[in-house]
C-alpha cells in the first residue's frame, strides 16, 4: 500500500503553510515517487489522538485510502495507487452542531480545460452531515448520510449538474436527495450555483442552499465540491453540510 506521513515546514525547503492547513507526503510500495498533498484540517488533526490509514474501496469499487482520527473523528479519502489526480476529502462523522466538510485536489488548469472538447457523465459518491431539530425540539434527522452522486459536466456549453441521494445506512428507507447545478468557468471553477435539498427535514420538503465545486485533474477526470443549507422555522430546523466526489 505505502504510507502516509505528514510534512512540515522544515521538510521542503522551510515552505510555510498556513496553521488551518497540512500537507500529506503520500508513497506508495514499488515506487521512490512521493507525492504531496495539502489538506485544509491543521496540525491538530495527527497530533490529537491515534491516526490510522487503511486500504478501502468507494461503492465503485475504486481503491482509496482512508486516514482517520479517533480522536477528532474526521476522515481523509486519497487517491488510489498510481493515481496521477490528486483528489480526496475530509468530513467528520461526529453528529455535532460543528461539522467540516472540504474537497481538496489538483485543479485542472484553463489550458487544460481547453483541451476538452466533450461534455463527461460523472459517478461517485457523496456525504453529509445533518443537525436538525422537530417541532417539539427533538433530534429530527440528524446524522450522518452517505449515498451515490452522479451528473454531467458540459466544458462545451459551460454548464454542470450534479445530484446525490443519501442514507444514513444502505438498509434505511428514510434518505433525503441533494441538487447542485450552475456554471463551469475556463479553469474549471463551479460557479453561478444553485443548490436544493429534498426531504432533509421531512417528506415532502424542499430548501435551497448553496454549492461551491471545482474540476480536478490534467484530463478533467474528477470534480468535487461542497454544500450547505438550512432551514428554521415553526415546524423545527436543519442544517445540512457535505461533499460530493465524482470521476468520469
């Protein structure tokens, strides 16, 4: 498999990095290649508690590494062996009122992008974090969601839209759907979005909210991004955070 080390400041040439980011050197066996990733979750995140990495596999059956944290309970998912497409993300699984959720990669470049002359169906997976509350103030549907995501991404047109449906475990039959759709910039930045949740608080209910993606890889071959929400009146509340991660 490898392994995973986190880098200071000192290891590469006394580079600075900012204190709310880190940065993974990642090899793996049979190889003298390292690769580097910087990941937005602090110095904090290897430094509390145990940090574990194992070799797993996405619904797709894609490899992919998870480093997890017990203490802080948050997850890194790394790009597969061999994988020239730095493309991973961190959430937590901690039902909390405090939950991070962020993408991380290497962008796709303008130059890139031109290079692109299609528009690509895109599959992966997506999760989320819900803090809700009932009428009465209980917990709603809290917890934590995961499901499949899919869409399109059109570099012809300029124009994406991506969608998701999560559980909080495959047998449950209570899921709620995420929709992002919007614009694709010449460097591959998701902009002009919109985004709606449907049955997050209850059956029959749909709330707006907001996305912000990002196309990853030299051949466009990923795109990632996040999303939030929420709602509070008299029938209750919730609030909605995750990730979606796809490759085409």
């Amino acid at each position: 498999m490898g392994s995973v080390s986190l880098v200071t400041g000192s290891d590469r040439d006394g580079a600075k990095y900012a204190t709310d980011t880190v940065e993974l050197a990642v090899s793996w066996d049979g190889s003298d290649d390292t690769d580097y990733i910087q990941v937005p979750v602090g110095d904090e995140f290897f430094k509390n508690g145990s940090t574990t990495v194992v070799e797993d596999q996405d619904q797709y059956g894609n490899r992919i590494l998870i480093v997890e944290n017990e203490s802080m309970g948050r997850r890194l998912y790394l790009p597969p062996e061999g994988s020239d497409v730095f493309v991973g993300a961190l959430s937590s699984n901690h039902d909390e009122n405090f939950v991070t959720h962020a993408i991380f990669g290497r962008e796709t470049l303008a130059e890139e992008i031109a290079n692109v002359k299609d528009g690509f169906r895109f599959q992966g997976w997506a999760e989320a974090s819900v803090v809700a509350t009932d009428a009465d103030g209980g917990p709603g549907r809290s917890g934590t969601y995961r499901g499949a995501s899919g869409g399109h991404v059109d570099f012809v047109n300029g124009d994406f839209g991506l969608a998701a449906t999560l559980r909080q475990n495959p047998e449950s039959r209570e899921s709620f759907g995420v929709q992002a759709w919007g614009t694709v910039t010449a460097d591959g930045e998701l902009i002009d979005t919109e985004a709606a949740f449907i049955n997050a608080r209850r059956d029959g209910e749909q709330f707006e909210g907001v996305f912000d993606g990002q196309v990853y890889g030299p051949e466009a071959t990923h795109v990632g991004g996040t999303f939030s929400g929420n709602i509070d009146d008299e029938m209750g509340s919730a609030s909605i955070v995750g990730q979606m991660l796809l490759g085409r």
